[in-house]
C-alpha cells in the first residue's frame, strides 16, 4: 500500500507517488504503442507527445527513426529528467499543459496522446479543451492518436462489476452525486491503493465508446480509425463506429483522428 495517504490531485499523484515508475521507466515501447506508432504515423513528420513522463515514448520514437519530435507534461520534475536523459538534444520537451497549451496554430503534423493521458485531466471542461487544444495545434491535414480509458469494457469484469456496485452504495449513502466513470485509481506504481475502497481522490475518467466518438469529433477532429485493444491484437482498426459497437470491446480505447 501506498504510504501518502493525502493525494488530492491526478497532478499531485504523478509529482509523488507515481513519480519514479514513469520517470525511470525503460525507454522501449508497448506493443499497442508500437502498433500505432507504425501504422499510423510518418517518421518524417513534425510530432509531439502529450504527457511524456521521463519520456519514454517520444525517446523510443527517436531510436526507431522519428527525426522531428517534441513532447510536453504539466510535471516540471519530469521534463528535467527526461531533457538530462536526452544526451544528443535531439527532442525538444517542455513543460505544459494539455488543456492549454503554448504551441502555436497548426505547429505539428502528428499528435500522440498514449497512455489515457486525457482521462487523467479531472474535470469534463479541462478534458474537452484538451481535444480543442490537440486540434488547435494540429496542421491541416495532420493526424492525432488518442487513448482513453475505457469504461464499456472495465463494467465486463466480473469483480470490477463488484467493486462498481459497491461504489454506487457508497456514493449514495454519502450523498455524493459523482458519475461512476469517475473511478479512483485502484493501484499507485503498481500497489494497492486502499484509498480506492474509500472512494478518495483523485479520479480517473473512464469514458463510454459513443461518448468519446461524440467529443472528438464535436472537438473538430475526423476519425479515420478507431477501436480498443480487441481490434490492435488483431492488427485491425474499425473505420465506423457502428461496426466498432458490434465488435469485441477490450482493454483501452483508441481514436485516430484527422484535421
Ligand atoms: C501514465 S503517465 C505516462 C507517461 C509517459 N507517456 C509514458 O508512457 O511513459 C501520464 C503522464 O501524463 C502527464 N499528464 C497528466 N495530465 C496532464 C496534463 N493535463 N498535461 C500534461 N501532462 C499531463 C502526467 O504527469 C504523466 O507524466
């Protein structure tokens, strides 16, 4: 179990308690990363990485030919870490923050937002200006990959369905009128967090699949391919949502977008 026992903030948590496992992470790339990452995205192109931890990713981008790259994270401590780590300067990280940004109108031709890092922002006017923002710095033309987490497919687990029910009963007793796709983190840098069972913040969001299809396009963004886990252990994206409904839903959910 985690020793802090007073985090209030998705910010606070990534400064303490989860604050060594993603900036010392070692710099290789999930499979579905990778699947993206390949499928998707051209190693020429001016890109950026949102939320980039000690830079995991984006430095993993680098290794495997990606030759424009920047990325952010609102965590000042882990932009430190990942510019020492980067010897050769070759990628340009700054400190910002997803719901608003300092990059200018159309400034990169490819966004990568990996790891639910929108589902982290905590309230549902931040989440949406973080798809604005993502659009606003999109060139023309240019693609951007979303994560998110995924609630359709978290309530088919069978002791997730247990805990959610217990939730409910919880909120209700307590008289809190908070939507149960806001979820506590149930493990802190891989350790039970027994705060969850209390229903502490901080919290994540885990969207819906029509709901997430809805913002992101009302954000402006066209999606040209989308599913979740399911689909990428296929190496096959869904085109429409509809088909997408009638799929397997698995794991997290994933949005590639056009401008
Ligand atoms: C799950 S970690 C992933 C880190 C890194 N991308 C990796 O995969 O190794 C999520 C990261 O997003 C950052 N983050 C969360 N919300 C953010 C926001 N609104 N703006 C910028 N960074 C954010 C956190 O500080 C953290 O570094």
């Amino acid at each position: 179990m985690t020793d802090t026992m007073k985090i209030s903030s998705i910010k606070e948590l990534y400064s303490t308690d989860e604050f060594n496992f993603w900036a010392y992470k070692e710099y290789s790339l999930l499979p579905e990363e990778k699947f993206f990452i390949e499928t998707f995205l051209d190693k020429s192109l001016k890109t950026l990485e949102a939320g980039t931890g000690g830079g995991r990713i984006v430095s993993s981008m680098h290794k495997i030919g990606f030759k424009d790259l920047y990325a952010f994270d609102y965590v000042s401590d882990f932009i430190e870490i990942a510019k020492n780590k980067n010897n050769f300067n070759n990628i340009c990280f700054s400190v910002d923050n997803a719901i608003s940004l300092n990059y200018k109108d159309g400034e990169f031709e490819q966004l990568l937002y990996l790891q639910q890092v929108i589902s982290l922002i905590e309230d549902e006017a931040g989440r949406y200006n973080a798809f604005q923002e993502a659009y606003r710095i999109l060139k023309k033309g240019g693609t951007a990959i979303f994560s998110l987490l995924n609630f359709d497919s978290r309530v088919t687990s069978p002791l997730y369905t247990l805990y959610l029910a217990y939730l409910r009963i919880l909120r209700k007793f307590c008289n809190v009128n908070r939507s149960i796709q806001y979820l506590p983190q149930l493990k802190y840098a891989g350790e039970i967090n027994l705060e969850s069972l209390l229903d502490k913040p901080p919290y994540l969001y885990w969207y819906r699949l029509e709901e997430a299809y809805q913002i992101i396009q009302s954000a402006n963004f066209k999606i040209v391919a989308l599913g979740s886990d399911f689909q990428v252990s296929q190496g096959r994206m869904h085109t429409s949502l509809e088909t997408l409904k009638q799929a397997p839903n698995q794991g997290m959910l994933y949005f590639v977008c056009t401008k």
